[in-house]
C-alpha cells in the first residue's frame, strides 16, 4: 500500500516522523512541479518550497490509523493505492551516490573506492539507513569525528545496520545490534557479511551487558520508552547519542534521563541529537 501527500517544507518533520511511527517500509521525497532547490547542503533534502512524499506500508498495517494522524498536520492530495511487485521491489533498489561523513564513506556495493578508507558499502533492501536521512548523517559525522576504538557499542535500532558496520570499521572492539523488525535483522546480517565485519544482531539487548557508547537512532516514544535500560546499559563514564528527535521533545527527554548529562545538540533540518555522558558516581 502506497500513501502519497504534498506537504511544505515546514512540515516535512512531522511527516517523516508519523510515516516512521506507523513503521513505514520506506519514505521517497521528490519536488512538487520539479521546482529548483531552494537551498542545498551536504546531507540534507533539499529545500523545495513544497514536498511529494511517498510512503509504503505492507497490506495488512492499518492505513486508516496512517491518515487519521496525517490528517492532522497541514498537508495537500492526499491519496492511497496499491502497487505491484514491480515497484515494491524497485523502492529497494534506489542506487545509492557515494557519500562522505568526514572521512567516513557511505557507498553502493558496486562503487569503485581503491583510493578511499572506510567504506561501507550498502544496499538497504527495505530498511531505513544509507546515511540520507538527517538523524542517521548526524550519526555517522559524530562516529568519523569521534571513533569508538576499542569501545564496546550499542546500535539500539539498528535498520540497515550502517551504524553498527560504521563503528566495526572505525574500530569498536564489539558492537551488539538490536531491532525488533525481522526484515531490517536480515539486512543488517546480509550488509554485515558483505562489509566483512563481525555484529551480533538480535531482537533484544542481551542480558547483562554494558556499553561504552550506545547510539540509539530511533523515534521519540522509543527513546522514553527504553529510558530505564538504556540507562542502566550505559557503561560509568559512557556516551549515548539519541536521534530521532524534533525540537520540542528534548526536555521530555532530558527528564527521563536524569542519570545522563547532556552536554551537546547537533541540528541538522528540523532533527536534533542529543550527545550525553553517564553521570560520575561517587563510592566512598
């Protein structure tokens, strides 16, 4: 099932987070009337006044709860239909253009890097993660600026798996991957053996463990839902990243994880990710 909207710039957000909530299979941007872009920077969508998004969902997912909650935000032709194999399959096999996160290289599989250094080379099959998105490119520049060497690193909504192969190649010592969607489990497994890099990829955190950088790329009520483990899976002295985020939801954040200071934003268009450090426990 496809769900097709025009919506302005202003609210492209709201949209891509409602689309995500309702766990979208995948969300394609296009300009309105092929305008121009209005404004270009690396890594972000360009800013056309007004946006086509087109958002697929499996048959069976409950399309009218879909546009109950578009409905609320301002949005212009609307429609539903149904689409064939054909483009089902072609949506996942959109090429990826060779993308650089300050050193740190995104890339199709059959690109040619010979001269280049950590490269991840990707296919996203029907999972979220190419680097295209902002929450993901914020991700992905923060790991090349600051890698996680011999560090032990949770990709807490792992889609893809770009993440976690990131932090393989920059140097992590272990990196446990966690999604509750099969279909992203499968790709992350497949982009993992192909970028010959070594994830454990599972449905939940296993028991007991720790971490010393957690990268949790996932939606609003995710990140206050887990609050209490992700906390607790927090090594002393650890940093977490939370993305995924809109301006007006960082304070609910903040407030339910008071075990964790937050000492940097980053912004990129309308998303945010907060970077914070486990608080120093004092034993006497």
């Amino acid at each position: 099932m496809k769900v097709s909207l025009n919506v302005a710039q202003n609210k492209l957000g709201l949209i891509e987070e409602t689309m995500l909530r309702h766990d979208a299979l995948s969300l394609t941007l296009s300009s309105v009337g092929n305008e121009s872009a209005l404004e270009l920077t690396l890594h972000e969508v360009p800013k056309w006044s007004h946006i086509r998004v087109e958002a697929l969902f499996p048959l069976h997912d409950d399309i009218q709860a879909v546009i109950n909650d578009v409905r609320t935000i301002e949005t212009e032709a609307l429609d539903i239909q149904f689409v064939g194999d054909d483009e089902w399959k072609g949506t996942s096999e959109v090429p990826l253009e060779p993308k650089d996160f300050g050193g740190l290289w995104v890339v199709s599989r059959k690109a040619r890097t010979s001269d280049l250094k950590n490269v991840i080379r990707l296919e996203p099959g029907l999972a979220f993660g190419t680097g295209e998105h902002p929450t993901t490119s914020m991700c992905l520049s923060w790991l090349a600026k600051h890698p996680p060497y011999n560090k032990k690193v949770l990709d807490f909504g792992t889609g893809s798996g770009i993440l976690s192969i990131a932090a393989k190649k920059l140097g992590a010592r272990t990196v446990d991957a966690i999604d509750i969607d099969v279909l992203a489990r499968e790709t992350a497994c497949e982009n993992a053996r192909y970028n010959d890099v070594e994830v454990l990829i599972v449905e939940t955190i296993p028991v007991g463990r720790r971490y010393d950088l957690i990268l949790a790329n996932v939606l609003l009520n995710t990140i206050l839902q887990f609050a209490p483990i992700l906390t607790t899976c927090l090594s002393p002295g650890g940093t977490i990243l939370l993305t995924g985020l809109l301006p007006n939801q960082i304070d609910r954040v903040k407030s339910k994880y008071p075990a964790i200071e937050f000492e940097e934003l980053v912004r990129q268009e309308e998303w945010r990710m907060m970077i914070g450090n486990s608080r120093p426990t004092n034993f006497e």
